[in-house]
C-alpha cells in the first residue's frame, strides 16, 4: 500500500512539473512565414489533381 501511494505521488509530481516546465518553455504556436520558405511561391495556389512520383 506504501508503494502505491509512492507511485501516485511520484506520478502527480511528474505530470505537474511537466505543465509548469511547458509553461515556463515559451513555446508557442506561430503562424509559418511563407516568404522564408525555400522553393514555393507566396501566392502560388494549392492544386487539386494527384501528382504521383
């Protein structure tokens, strides 16, 4: 029974330092920058035939 409230602790300890570090990363979701792109067009549109190679 020890070892099981030792696991439970364990593993809320984890999964809130997880959520704090994720916090604390500054990771964020950033839109892509098509000019910086190499070898595709800004304004070039998506085309709705198969390509096969």
């Amino acid at each position: 029974m020890v070892l099981l409230i030792a696991l439970i602790a364990l593993s809320a300890w984890a999964a809130i330092a997880t959520v704090v570090e994720l916090r604390r990363d500054g990771y964020r979701r950033t839109p892509t920058d098509w000019s910086r792109v190499t070898g595709r067009d800004v304004h070039q549109d998506a085309q709705s035939t198969h390509v096969y190679r």
